[in-house]
C-alpha cells in the first residue's frame, strides 16, 4: 500500500492546504541534532501578511537527509573513491533489432503461483478477442521497473561518482541509483514507488543495482503480470564495448512466483538522442483503443455509426 506522510508543523504556514508526499525517504545514518521547534504563532486577521517558515519545516519541506550529504552536495561528490570502470551517461535505447517483442521479459517465466498464472490465461484470451488487458500505462498510471526500462522510446542517463540519474523518454520517470554507501531506508518509514529504492556497488566491471519497496498498485511486467510488495530486482549492468549496455535482470516476488526470473536485454548508444518533455493525460488516453475506456468508445461510435 502506498504510504502517505502529513508534514509536522505545516499548518503554521499552510493552514488551507492539505499535502500528500509519495516518494522514497532517506534513511538515517549518523544521529544528527534535533530540528529547532516549529513555531506557533497565530497567523494573524485573514489577509495579514504571513511570517516564514521556522528552520525545522524548511527542512521537512527540503525533505532534508538526517545526518548525511545529499548525492549532489559538493561534499560528497568531493570524496575519494576508486574510478568507475565505465561511464553511462549518454541516451540507450533497447535492441530491438532482432524481435520487437524482446522488449519483454518472458518467456521463458518462472513458475507462477496463482495471480501470474491467471494473468497468463486472462492476457492470452484478451488477445485472441483483441481486448485489451491490464493496459494501466495506457491509463497513466507508471509502467514502473522494470517495464519503463523497455517500454518504448529511449532511455537517458547522467553518471557521476555518487549517483546515476535516469531519465525515460516514456512519460519522463525518473531514478536514482546511488552509488555513495548509503543504507536502504527503514521500511519503517519508506513509501513505496513505481520504480523502487535503487543502491549500486561495482563488482569488478559490473555495476551491480539492487532496488526495492516497490509500490504493487496497477504495477504489472509484459501482459499484465501483477508483483507484490515483496518484489525485489537486481540489475547486473556490463558494457561489452563502448556502444552496448548489457543489463542482466535478476527478479524475485515470493508472493508471486517461485525462484529467480531472469532476463538479459542489451541497450545501443544513441549519439542523435536527446530525452524530451512528456506528460500522460488521462483525458487524451481514454480514447486509446488500447483502453478499456477507448474501446466503449469506439464501440459506441460503431453503434452511432460514425
């Protein structure tokens, strides 16, 4: 279940405003002094200009790290650390020169359990009657890891010794692999995402990613597959030369299947690419035959006889 956190103090400021946050939270390392307290004084008759923010709800506001440097501050991006053996940053794209249906990830499947194997069975008759099925991205809701990895349109990526930024062309999602040695959140405390909480380390010439707290909502992998909230993924990532990403996907959801699942899928380097602004309207979707929504429609324009 996605978790939503009410910001403490907020209503100082925001007296008329309710704020929802999804999103991963940084988990502690180092204890760090306690925020200042927030201030409660009155806001004044309607219309009076409104006093700042104490120094405790910019931090909230900031969702400011308890007692360490955020990947992008100079401090941290100053530290020694041993060379990465490549760099990633530029634009991929997955190969699909071979099957486009590579942008998958079965078969081969592991064994189902109930839900997967229902999803087999639905997918495969919603495709025989051309009905769509579990078509939640078309919906707008997030194609999420790893499908957004796949799903269409390339991928980009800026690498530097703390973090790996990735930005996908499909719909803009956005991750975050971090490389400086911090901890996973306290599950505690974590709100679960579309595409996980990812940390990294190198392994000789492997950048090796393990990501999980995975949001299951309307998440599913190829034709509607659902995953749990126990899903975790690794990613073996090698470059074989300079123009090739190899990743290795290393899938695991007790819930749902037995064992490992496991697919290799192999990105080229796009040296014409750039990654532009792109947005999901539900409104624009809806009309999509690919949706149920779009196919009413249709079906209804073919009774109108339009």
């Amino acid at each position: 279940m996605m978790r939503t956190y009410a910001l403490r103090g907020l209503c100082v400021a925001f007296s008329a405003i309710a704020l929802a946050c999804t999103g991963t939270l940084a988990t502690a390392q180092p204890a760090a002094a306690p925020p200042a307290a927030a201030s409660n004084k009155p806001l004044g008759p309607p219309g009076a200009p409104r006093g700042g923010l104490s120094q405790s709800q910019m931090d909230e506001l900031a969702q400011k790290h308890d007692g360490f440097y955020g990947a992008l501050a100079p401090e941290n991006l100053k530290k020694k650390r041993p060379k990465a053996p490549f760099d990633l940053t530029g634009v991929w794209f997955v190969d699909l020169r071979k099957h486009f249906t590579d942008f998958m990830f079965g078969p081969p499947y592991p064994e189902f359990y109930a839900a997967g194997q229902q999803a087999l069975k639905e997918s495969a008759e919603a495709a025989k009657e051309h009905k769509p099925y579990r078509d939640s991205i078309g919906e707008c809701y997030p194609a999420g890891m790893p499908m957004i990895t796949t799903r269409v349109w390339p991928i980009g990526m800026i690498q530097l010794p703390t973090v790996i930024w990735v930005t996908y062309s499909f719909t803009n999602s956005y991750r975050a692999i971090y490389l400086d040695g911090r901890k996973y959140t306290d599950p505690d405390i974590v709100s679960l995402t579309y595409n996980g909480e990812a940390i990294g380390h190198w392994e000789g010439k492997a950048l090796v990613v393990h990501s999980k707290y995975f949001e299951p909502n309307q998440h599913y992998i190829d034709m509607g597959i659902p995953i749990s909230d126990q899903f975790e993924l690794t990613e073996r990532m090698t470059m074989p030369d300079k123009e090739t990403l190899q990743i290795e996907y290393i899938m695991t959801d007790p819930k749902n299947w037995k064992g490992e699942w496991r697919s290799t899928k192999r990105f080229v380097r796009q040296h014409y690419s750039d990654i532009p602004e792109v947005e999901c309207l539900p409104n624009l979707n809806q009309h999509l035959p690919s949706t149920e929504e779009g196919q009413a429609a249709l079906k209804e324009r073919e009774k109108e006889g339009k």
